[in-house]
C-alpha cells in the first residue's frame, strides 16, 4: 500500500509542477513584451532591457510559488526588472557611456527618427522622473501603481510626471528646431 501512495503523491507532484509551468508560460507569453517596452523607455537601451526582463522572469520562474500569490505578480516582474537594469547601470557605468554613444540595436530594424528623438530625450530626464514617465507612458500603469511600486507618494510621482512631460516637451521641440536647421 506505501507504494501505491508514494506513487500517487509523485503524480500529483507532477501534475501541480506541469500546472505551474503552464500558469508562468501563459503569464510570460501575456507580459514580457510588455516589460521589455517599460524597461527599454526607462534605460534607452533595448540590450539591458531584454536582458533585465529576462533575469526578471528567471528569479519569477524560481519564487513562482510565491510571486503568483501576489495581488499582481506583473507588479513584482517589473519591480524587478527595474531594480535589474539599475542594477546594471551602476556596475556598469563604463559600458552604459558605450551603449549611449553608439545606441541600442534594435533587431526590428531601423528606429524611426521620432523613436530615436524620445529615446534621447527620455535619456536627458533624471532617473526618477524617466522612470515615472515610462512606467505612466509606456507601461500604462496609474499613478497609485506607480506610486505603490516605487514606494514614492503619488503627488511625487505626479510632480514627477509634469516636470517629464514639460522636459520631454523641451528637449523634443529643440529636437525638431535644430534637425529643421540642419535638414
């Protein structure tokens, strides 16, 4: 009778396993472009940003026992993710001068010129006020969200949010003034 007990745990073990895996392909297939977008406005860098959402969903993957429990496990990637590509920019300081000089390679082909204007002018804002720029503009998330995730109260982050879109607004208008100069 042990035999057939252990037996029958060792199925059910494996059926929750392939049920889990099946519950995180689903939850990568239906989020990772997603953070990939977020990652990539809030770093400029297509490179990092795959490769901070990738190590995002690896350390997922591990706690997904856990993170699935949460109130929203996109939350948790994209926290991730963030803290990943900042991680990486203060490691890597030599390297992020490197990638800025000569940009991101972006396997879609050529970035549009408007692509490239906000990616540069994303670059001239802080790192506070890009970060709840892309998180608001590229990854869609409300300000509450914002605020919850980057534990900053949510007039900073709207605070934030006008001074990015009054920054961006500049750095875009001189943009296009002095490609209209050169053009």
């Amino acid at each position: 009778m042990r035999n057939i007990g252990e037996a029958t745990r060792e199925r059910e073990v494996g059926m929750a396993r392939q049920s889990a895996e099946a519950e995180f392909d689903e939850f990568y297939r239906d989020t990772a472009r997603r953070v990939v977008h977020l990652v990539y406005g809030f770093t400029g860098d297509l490179t990092v940003a795959q490769d901070a959402t990738q190590e995002a969903y690896a350390r997922a993957w591990q706690q997904w026992s856990t993170v699935r429990t949460h109130d929203d496990p996109l939350a948790w990637v994209r926290t991730v993710a963030r803290r990943v590509a900042i991680s990486g920019w203060r490691k890597k300081s030599t390297q992020d001068r490197a990638y800025e000089r000569h940009g991101a390679h972006d396997t879609t082909g050529p970035p549009t010129e408007d692509r490239v204007a906000v990616v540069a002018a994303l670059r001239t804002l802080s790192e506070p006020v890009r970060e709840a720029v892309t998180m608001h503009y590229i990854g869609d998330l409300s300000i509450d969200q914002i605020a919850h995730e980057t534990n900053t109260p949510a007039g900073t982050v709207k605070a934030r949010l006008h001074r990015g879109r009054a920054q961006l607004a500049q750095a875009l208008r001189h943009e296009e003034s002095s490609h209209g100069e050169h053009g």
